[in-house]
C-alpha cells in the first residue's frame, strides 16, 4: 500500500474559499483525477497539517468529510486510505474560477447598521459548550427524549418562569409551546386561528414578512396605522377577530403602546370574539427603566397570545422561540402542530432549560445589553451630532434600531442607493410600510448592536459624507 509523504498542497489564503474546504476539494481533485489511486494511504494527519501549515483538526475535518462523501476509508490504526471508485461515473471536477485580471473582488456592502441583529460573536460559547458537555456526560438521552409537541418539559418550565419574572404574564407550563423563533409561533397563530378568507390586522408600517404569512395562509390584511399611541384598533365593524402588535416596541418605529390603547384593543378581542397577538421580539432590549409589563400579563392571557424568541438574545441560528397561550387554546396548538409537524429542534431545547435555570442566560443577557447599549449611545451621539442637521430620532430607551428620520430633502432610497455606491447598506424605512398603504415614512431604520463601535465608525462616516455632499442641502 502506497503511503504519500505530502500531496504537493498549498493553501492560498488569499483566496474566499476556506482553509478546510481547499484541503478537501485538493484532495478530492486529485482522486478523481486518478493522481490518488485505490487503496493509497494519505498521509498522517499531524505531518500533513505542519506541512501546509494548517491546524491538524482542520486536516481531520476534512479527510472525515471525505470519508462521509466516499471518497476515503478510515480504520483504526491504519490511517485514511482512498476508496476504489468502481464504476461510479463522477461529475467532471469544475476548476476554482480564477479571477478576472485587473477587477479587485466585488466585496458586499458594509451592513454595519442592520436592524434586529445580534452580534453573533457575542454567543457565550464557553458556558454553552460546558452546559452540552454536561448534559452529554450525565443524561445525554434528555437531548433526543421526552419532548412532548410542545417541546422539552424542562425548558417549557425555565420559559414560564422567565416570563413571569421579566414580563409579569403567569402562566403554567403547559401554556408554553416551543417554536422555531418568532416567525414559526406567528405561523402557528395563522394556522390554528385563522382560515381562507379571514382578515388579520397588520401594523403599518410592520413587520415585512407578515404580509406574505397572510398570503399563504389565504387571509387578507387589515390595515392598522400607528400613531402616537400605537397601531390604531380595527373598527369593530370589520370582519376582522385578529390582530398581530408589537406593544412593548413598535417595529419598526420603536416606542411603546399607550396603556389606553393596550386596554382599548383588550376590550376590542373581547367584543369580536377574537384574539391580539403580541409578538415581543425585542423586548428584554431596555436601557433605561423598569420593562414595561407585557400586554398578556396584563391580560392575563385571556385574550392575548405572546410570542417570544431567543432570536435577538442569542442568536437566529439557533432557530426557538415560543408561543404562550391562554388555556382553551392549547389543546387546539397543541392538534396544529402535531398536525404540521414540529419545527424546532429538539436537541438544543435541553441545554437551554438548564442554561436558563442556571443563570447562564441571565448573565448573557445582562453582559449584551451593557455592550448594546454602549452601542446605541454611540450612534445616538452621532445622530444628534455630525448627522443632526438632517433627521431626528426619538429615543426610546428600548430595542435594537433607532429610526433617523429625514429632513434634508433626500429620500431614504436615494440615501440607501447613495452609501450603497460606497459601500454601506442602510435600510430605508419606507420599505417597511404595507402594500398599497398611503405612506409619507422617510427614514433609515438604523441597527446598533450587530457591530461594534470601530465598525460602525466608518460606516457612520459615509452616511455622514452622502448626506452632507447632498445639493439640496445648504452644508454641500
Ligand atoms: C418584529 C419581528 N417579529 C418577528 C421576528 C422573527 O423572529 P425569529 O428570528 O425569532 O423568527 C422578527 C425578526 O427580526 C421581528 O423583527
């Protein structure tokens, strides 16, 4: 059996393709090519990491890839050896396009302001790998057992906790149903209430996806405008029995709903027999006062369903969240989602739980929203410095976005189209009002907490010099 010393690699580290995918696509290459016969053995992975100067994980990585794809075999003590392919007709390998002499690469603009992302980098990956490791030691069947539809007891219980400490709504677990983020619970909301024809109530502006969750589930939209208050209440006339808010922080415009109008749309579900939906995507973001209490607890889950995530706390990727209902809704949820089947994954679901009765979570929480909002405070003193001459903000203490609106004559999109050509992605706010709704917003929905201070600087920089270098206004 042939053992190769080395493969003749070298890595480019110049080049957008990872480290790990060039090993394995060298390695690849050269089986398919015929350069690596049957049965050769590769050479040792710690000799071929100090070879080409990568980690040797990075080398094990790949040739388990391999091994996964076909390509390699493994057995213990004699190394990674290549598999005969027989007769196996194999997709004629496609070279690396190599770049166009004399074109830098395009790089995507800077999105140094996204709005209602976290910093990813922030994820407590320490206390997180500790927590697996623990479950993985002591009782590793919790991770792929004993959930029930509405997902892992355990975490339902750390949920109806947190909820009653942070958001004041008293519910028992069995209320609690797991979701896949945000998005899957207000898909779950349109299944079990609503059917072909329905109306539903969207905020304008709102939420962007909702209106397309509408179109799926055949529901039609009734418009709620906000106004200082709030989303305004749907006239009792209308056939419309639900409507989705974000009570605790306007999305996009940021602020809360007056009690009044919390109160007005409780009395409005009542008299339709119908149900509000208060998606509180945002709401453990708050730098400044108490939190304001949620309208579920106000209600006492009586008309009202809440929707919360860890989206924003953690991370997106990690895909739960959760619905909270009142009690003659769970077995009806409970039927839709045995019925559509469950989204959300189960494996994570335990170390959540023990990561929140922990105080793992809690820590998490605090240490982020202290870096947000130094963040925030650092935007905000641009705002209201340099950019000052051309927009307003309210600041509301809250979220994840300030809005920064207009008024130096330029339109958000020619404002967003401006520090695209140098660069930065800012997003315009009037892409956020609903289709066919008459709408004078004129803004950018700025986001504070994806980037650092240094990031944003130079971002902030170009906003600053696109505004400025406008004719229309008188600093040009
Ligand atoms: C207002 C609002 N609702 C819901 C969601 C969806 O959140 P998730 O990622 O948990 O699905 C978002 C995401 O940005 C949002 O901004």
């Amino acid at each position: 059996m042939d053992v190769l010393a080395g493969l003749g690699f070298e890595i480019d580290r110049d080049q957008s393709m990872p480290v790990f995918e060039q090993v394995c696509s060298g390695i690849r290459e050269r089986i398919v090519s015929g350069r690596l016969s049957a049965g050769t053995r590769l050479p040792p992975t710690r000799g071929f990491a100090t070879e080409v100067g990568v980690s040797r994980s990075t080398i094990v990585t790949a040739y388990e890839q391999l091994v996964a794809e076909g390509y390699l075999t493994s057995r213990q003590g004699s190394g990674y050896t290549v598999c005969d392919l027989g007769g196996v007709e194999l997709p004629t390998s496609r070279p690396t396009p190599a770049a166009k002499p004399g074109r830098p690469p395009r790089s995507l603009p800077v999105r140094a302001f996204q709005a209602g992302r976290p910093d990813m980098r922030l994820f407590p990956h320490r206390q997180w790998a500790k927590t697996v490791a623990r479950i993985c030691r002591t009782a590793p069947e919790r991770m792929l057992t004993g959930a029930t539809v509405a997902g892992n007891p355990d975490l339902c219980r750390a949920i109806a906790d947190h909820v009653a400490e942070w958001r004041g709504i008293e519910a028992e677990p069995a209320q609690v149903l797991i979701t896949a983020g945000a998005s899957d619970g207000l898909e779950l909301c349109l299944r079990t209430l609503t059917r072909p024809g329905d109306s539903v109530g969207l905020e304008s502006p709102g939420y962007p996806p909702l209106e397309h969750l509408l179109q799926v589930h055949g529901a039609r939209m009734t418009e709620m405008p906000v106004d200082e208050e709030g989303a305004g209440v749907p006239a009792s006339d209308k056939e419309c029995r639900l409507a989705i808010l974000t009570p605790s922080h306007q999305f996009p415009l940021g602020g809360a709903m007056s009690a009044n109008r919390r109160m007005e749309f409780i009395r409005w579900a009542h008299a339709q027999d119908g149900w509000v939906i208060e998606d509180d995507y945002d709401s453990e973001f708050r730098y400044a006062g108490r939190p304001i209490p949620a309208m579920a607890g106000v209600d006492r889950l009586d008309r009202t369903i809440y929707v919360g995530s860890f989206s924003k706390i953690f991370s997106n990727a990690l895909r739960l969240g959760y619905l909270i209902v009142p009690r003659p809704l769970v077995e009806p949820f409970r039927e839709v989602m045995g019925m559509s089947g469950i989204k959300a994954s189960l494996m994570p679901q335990q170390a959540l739980a023990e990561f929140m009765q922990g105080g793992d979570f809690f820590r998490h929480l605090r240490r982020v929203r202290r870096i947000y909002a130094d963040r925030r405070r650092f935007l905000l003193s641009h705002l209201s410095g340099r950019l000052a001459p051309f927009g307003w903000f309210e600041d509301h203490h809250a979220g994840m976005q300030v809005v920064f609106h207009l008024s130096c004559g330029l339109s958000d999109r020619e404002v967003e189209a401006r520090c695209a050509a140098r660069g930065v992605a800012v997003q315009p706010l009037s892409a956020y009002a609903r289709a066919g709704a008459e709408s004078d917003l004129n803004g950018l929905v700025l986001g504070f907490c994806a980037h650092d201070e240094e990031e944003m600087a130079p971002a902030l920089e170009v906003l600053a010099e696109v505004l400025e270098t406008n004719p229309g206004n008188d600093l040009a």
